[in-house]
C-alpha cells in the first residue's frame, strides 16, 4: 500500500488541477484549503467525478462548486443537529415523566431490573444498559450541577434530572428494555407504534453522532431503514424490488423522522432553513444537476411538499 506523505497547499492544488478541478483563485483556494482541510474538502468530490473515471471530475468543475458542497453539508448537519437535540430533550422527558409517575424518583425504584421487560431473551441486554446507566451516575453524577445538587442534598438522583447526563444512544437502549405497556405509553405520544419508536430512536443516535463529530452527512446511510409510512405514499416515492428508493436509511428518513417527532411550527422551520440551502447550493454547482444531489442525498424530487402534509 502507498504511503500517504504531507503534501503542501501547492501540491494540493496540483493534485486537483491533475485531476480536472478548475482553480479559479489559487489565493483563495490557497486559504479554505488551509482553513477547512484538504481531506474533508476532497470527501465531497465524488458527485462531481466521471463515471468511467472515478478520479477524473466532471469538465467544468470549480473549485467553488466543490466548497460550496462542503458549506452546504456544513449547514444543513448543523440544523439537523439542533432539531434532534430537541428531540433528544423531549424523549428524556416524556420517558422520564412516565416512569418516575409509575416506578417512583429514586433509583433504586425506578432503575429496578422488575420494571423493565421481563423477556428472556432481553435478560442480559438489560443487565447491561442499567450498568451503563449505573456508571453515567457513578462516573458523571458529580460533574453535572443539577445531578451534583440532588446528590449532595438529597441522597438520590430523580430520573428526570438523571437523563440529563445520559446520552441519546443510551436512552435508545433504555427504550428499548422498557416493558412493552410503558414503550405503548411513550411511543403513543407520537401516534406511532412501539416498535416504530424503537427504530426511530435507532436512527436519530446515529444521525446525531455523525453531526456530533461533524462527518460527512448528505449520503450517509444507516444500516437499520425505517418502517414504510404514509408520507412516502403521498409523496409518491419511486419503488424498486426492494421497496422504497428514498426516506428509508437516508437523510429523508430523518426527516419522515423528524416530521413525526417535532412540534409542526418547529419541523417547518427546520424545512424552511434546508430549502434555502438547497437553493444557495443550486445557484453555485451547474455542473451537476440539483435533481442528482438531491437523490444522492436520499431526496425525492418533491421532498419540500412534506411540509404541507399530515
């Protein structure tokens, strides 16, 4: 395997010369290159490459395009990022709100291996997520002031404070371990089944880990697809042998998702802010098509129109 050596910003700008990248302004370029780093630039350079070259790109492709892309990932990961930690919150809430009504706020109640499912199949699945609920206590109990305070004043951690130090990819694995009577009372707040829920919570750990670490985002796909709902019948969403081509393990899963979990007004805003990127993006890349970004992306050709939908 060829080693991977340091290469200057000059030598950067070669390498994307040679390979048929426009440098408009070496100065310019010179200076994002610096800036945001020739890697995670170049990891947006597959939209724009040659289908019998894959290092060749397409003729006419900027350097601007090709930034522009990466600002528009940018972008909408930070928006997606801040719509499901508001999902986030309110998963902690109502789940916190439903067990503590029913198990008590001390956690030697509610955290009582009896009140989660008593399948055998999920014996050791929830022996492990109450010790890694026990060592976010253990290890973060102190370190959060309002976890601290109930600590030191108290004796004891309620869970609707406790949440606060769990982190999302926790409480989807704490979800899932509930009894299936309390999944019902917490995925009926959305009007979806427990199972769906189940997925959902899956997915949302998995997108808002690769906002959190900012990765690449607009074609990421996860391994686990959501189930089919109405919105992808209203949309009209093209089939293959497979099913559904979009919205099942793309970024408009995310939004089918988000649609579901977000307060209207909330969910239209968040829509509002990618159409205006999208359209920010159209205006810079003419050499491939919106309709090819958009589906790489996971989108439909009318994806807008789930604002407008119930």
């Amino acid at each position: 395997m060829t080693e991977k050596i340091f290469k200057t910003l000059d030598e950067q700008i070669e390498i994307l010369r040679n390979k048929g990248l426009v440098i408009n302004d070496e100065e310019k370029t010179r200076e994002i290159l610096l800036r945001e780093n020739y890697f995670f630039i170049s990891g947006y350079r597959h939209l724009f490459m040659t289908k019998d070259n894959k290092d060749k790109f397409l003729d006419g492709t900027t350097f601007e395009e090709l930034y522009a892309t990466f600002l528009f990932d940018r972008a909408i990961r930070n928006t997606f990022f801040k719509n499901i930690l508001i999902v986030e919150n309110n998963i902690k809430s109502i789940t916190s709100y439903q067990l503590s009504k029913k198990y008590g706020f001390k956690e030697k109640d509610y955290l009582n291996p009896k009140n989660f499912s008593q399948d055998a199949l999920q014996s050791r699945q929830v022996y492990d997520v109450l010790n890694k609920v026990k060592r976010q206590i253990r290890v973060n109990g102190r370190k959060h002031s309002a976890t601290f305070h109930y600590i030191e004043n108290y004796g004891y951690i309620p869970l609707w404070i406790l949440v606060k130090v769990l982190s999302f990819g926790i409480m989807a694995e704490f979800y899932d371990i509930l009894k299936e009577e309390d999944k019902m009372e917490i995925s009926g707040y959305y009007g979806v089944s427990s199972e769906c829920l189940d997925i959902y919570l899956s997915l949302l750990s998995n997108f808002r880990n690769v906002c959190a670490h900012e990765d690449i985002l607009y074609d990421h796909r996860t391994q686990r697809g959501i189930p089919n709902s109405h919105f992808h019948r209203l949309l009209n969403i093209p089939e293959d042998e497979d099913g559904y081509i979009y919205g099942k393990n793309d970024l408009f899963s995310l939004v089918i998702i988000l649609k579901v979990m977000l307060h209207k007004d909330v969910f239209n805003e968040m829509i509002t802010e990618i159409k205006r990127e999208v359209d920010a993006l159209d205006e810079i890349v003419s050499t491939v098509p919106l309709e090819t970004i958009l589906n790489r992306i996971g989108f439909p050709n009318n994806w807008y129109e789930i604002k407008d939908l119930s």
